[in-house]
C-alpha cells in the first residue's frame, strides 16, 4: 500500500476542510457562501461555518451577513500560509476541546510490584515531544501558500 493511498492525517481533522475551503475561496476571487463552500469541498454548511469562523477570527478571512452574505480572503492568498490555517483550525479559543489526562490512570505490572510507570510523567515527556512536533509541522506548513495550491490543483 502506498502512502498516497492510506490517506495522510496531521493536525485538527477541520484542516483539510479548511484548507479545500481556502484554495476554493481564493480561486472564486470573490465573496463565497457557506453553501456554496460546502457543495465545492463535500461538506455540510453548517460545518462550513464552524471552520470559517476559526479562519474568521485568526483574521484569515471576513464574513459578511446576512442573505446575501458570505465569507472572502482578508489578504492576498500569496500571504495566506498552510501553516495560517493550521494555527487558526488548532487554536481557535471558541473550539471545545476534551482536556482529559489519559495517562493518569495508566499503570503497567512488572515483575517487581514496586516499579510502576508514572502516568503523569509520561504525559509531560509525550506533551514536549508532540508540541515539538506540532512546531515542525506549522513551520514546514509555512512553506506553502494558498495562490500556490490554487495553481497546481486543477478545477473542472
């Protein structure tokens, strides 16, 4: 199996919705609906919505109200990074996120009953290495704009 064919999942799952929406936006060169968004990226408006409100609120795109309202590109999508929309999808304040302690509970039996894995130590040496990660990624993402995507996709 190649890797192209598994399907290649990093970030906030909204990331790809996000960025379909983006590279949608930046070639329709004006204002967008949530519905019209939605049936371009196969999507739901109403999770349209949510997506765009991140992007919103990083200030990525603006919004218009209202029947004839929509959404359209803040700045040039020359501008626009992958690893923008990573940032606003990942940290948007208005996002409900589960904050449960996975390995609090987390004990392994060894052949000596003293020895036990400390949960919360795990959790603190795993959270370091991932926000690492997660650094890599934003910067390698930075790499790569918007008006780029937009030139090597092809529309139909």
């Amino acid at each position: 199996m190649s890797i192209a064919s598994r399907g290649v999942y990093i970030g906030p799952p909204r990331l790809k919705t996000a960025i379909h929406a983006m590279v949608w936006l930046a070639k329709s060169g004006s204002m967008v609906s949530s519905g019209l968004i939605a049936s371009q990226v196969d999507s739901h408006a109403t999770f349209i919505r949510r997506v765009m409100q991140s992007l919103n609120s990083a200030g990525i795109v603006e919004s218009k109200g209202g029947r004839e309202g929509g959404y359209f590109l803040k700045k040039p999508s020359t501008e626009i990074t992958l690893g923008d929309i990573y940032e606003a999808i990942n940290n948007d304040p208005n996002d409900v996120k589960g904050n449960e302690k996975v390995g609090e509970q987390l004990s392994v039996e060894c052949d000596q009953p003293e020895k036990r894995l400390d949960g919360e130590q795990l959790d603190v040496e795993l959270e370091q290495i991932l926000q690492q990660a997660e650094l890599n990624t934003i910067e390698y993402l930075r790499n790569y704009t918007i008006a780029e995507l937009v030139d090597r996709v092809r529309f139909f």
